[in-house]
C-alpha cells in the first residue's frame, strides 16, 4: 500500500477542475511520476466520489501506448492521490495553441494515435466522453497519450448524461438524447479539423450559438 511518504513531490505541473498534478519521484526506484491530488473536501462538496471512483476504476483497467497509465492510487485523511504516468511535454492543447495549426502530416499522426487508443478503449467498453485538447498530452517523444477518465463510463448500453465540453459535443448529446461510444468519435472528427484549422469547427462567441450550429 503506497503513501506520499513513498514519494518526493516536486514542482506544481497542471490544474482541473477537481485535481491539482504535481511531479513526483518513487524514494526508492527513483521512478519520476505524476500525482493528482484530489482533495475528500472538494469531493463532498461536489458530491464526486462516484465519479473518482469510475475514473480509478476504469483507467486502472486500461494499458495501450495511447493511453495514460494509472499505476497506482491511495488517499489519507485528507486527500485521494493517483499515481499516474508522467507527460512531461504536457498538454497537446498548449502546443496547438503555440504553433497555431498542424501540418497534415503531424494531424494525421495525431488523429491515428488517438483513433487507436479510442478503438482500444471502446473495445473494453469504456466511453472517455470528455476527448478534448486539454485531456490529450505528450509525454517525452511526443506520443499522445489520453487522459483525464472522470467522465468515462464503462458501458455498452445507451447513456443520458450530458456531459464533455460544449465545442466538442456530439450532437445526440446536445438534443439530450441517449448516446453511446460514437460520441468520442465524433470528438475525433472535430479534433481532426481542430488540429488542421487551428480552432473547432463550431466554435462561437456564444455557448448556444455553438450549440445551435
Ligand atoms: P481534471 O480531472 O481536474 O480536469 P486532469 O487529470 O485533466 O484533471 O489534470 C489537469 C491538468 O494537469 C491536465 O490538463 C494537464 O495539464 C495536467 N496533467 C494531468 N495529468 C498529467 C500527467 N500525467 N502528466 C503531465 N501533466 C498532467
Ligand atoms: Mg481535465
Ligand atoms: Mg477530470
């Protein structure tokens, strides 16, 4: 069973809604790895705790090249923490911002990695439903890793939740119908365009203009 005291915690890397990410370094291996700290008081108030545990249970499940490995979890009085694998080029979102728009060529190898890790993750019935830039790292060479599962599920059957963010959101979702995995491939298509373009196809000053559109 881990505890922080197994780890040197490093610099501040990264922020969501529900987690702060920290580098960090396995004393013994010396492993470097990243941490997501969750804390239980964040979790009450948002009444979270069955989204944490999907999240755990479902990337813990999983093992593709494209795809975030959870090596381990553990929580004290204060906190849950996951140990997860560390994408030290960070977020794909920030380097499309930087550079603008992809070339074909580095948008085709974006788009093969991520329909991969997506085939993978459907055919162990898991939806991720929240495939955005900001969910999409890189880890030391480049290779795009997905990850962020708070939103998946692990399902075969028609869901109803709405859920994932607005620019990317398959249409079923936003007439609030039930949906299943073709939602994350939706978000391929979007992402597609999203990488050669520079911003989302639907994209618009107004939430419900995007919506409309
Ligand atoms: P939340 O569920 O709160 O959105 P995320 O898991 O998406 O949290 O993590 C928030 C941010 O922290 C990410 O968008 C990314 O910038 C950074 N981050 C998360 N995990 C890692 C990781 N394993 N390696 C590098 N950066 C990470
Ligand atoms: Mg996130
Ligand atoms: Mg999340």
């Amino acid at each position: 069973q881990w505890s922080l005291t197994d780890f040197d915690v490093g610099k501040f890397i990264g922020e969501g809604k529900f987690g702060k990410v920290y580098l960090g370094r396995e004393k013994q291996s010396g492993y470097v790895v990243a941490l997501k700290v969750i804390y239980k008081t964040k979790l009450e108030k948002y009444r979270f705790h069955g989204h944490l545990r999907r999240e755990i249970e479902i990337q813990h499940g999983l093992d593709h090249p494209n795809v975030l490995r959870l090596f381990a979890w553990f929580h004290d009085a204060d906190r849950v923490v996951l140990v997860l694998e560390y994408a030290a080029r960070g977020e794909l979102y920030k380097l499309l911002r930087s550079v603008g728009h992809f070339s074909e060529r580095t948008a085709a190898t974006y788009v093969a990695s991520l329909a991969g890790a997506l085939a993978y993750c459907h055919k162990k019935q898991v939806i991720h439903r929240d495939i955005k830039p900001e969910n999409l790292l890189l880890d030391i060479e480049g290779r795009l890793k997905i990850a962020d599962f708070g939103w998946a599920v692990r399902s075969n059957a028609k869901r109803h939740t709405l859920c994932g963010t607005i620019d990317y959101l398959a249409p079923e979702m936003v007439e609030k119908k039930a949906h299943d995995y073709a939602v994350d491939n939706w978000t391929l298509g979007i992402l597609c365009y999203e990488f050669l373009y520079g911003s989302p196809p639907f994209e618009a000053a107004e939430q419900q203009d995007t919506l409309m559109r």
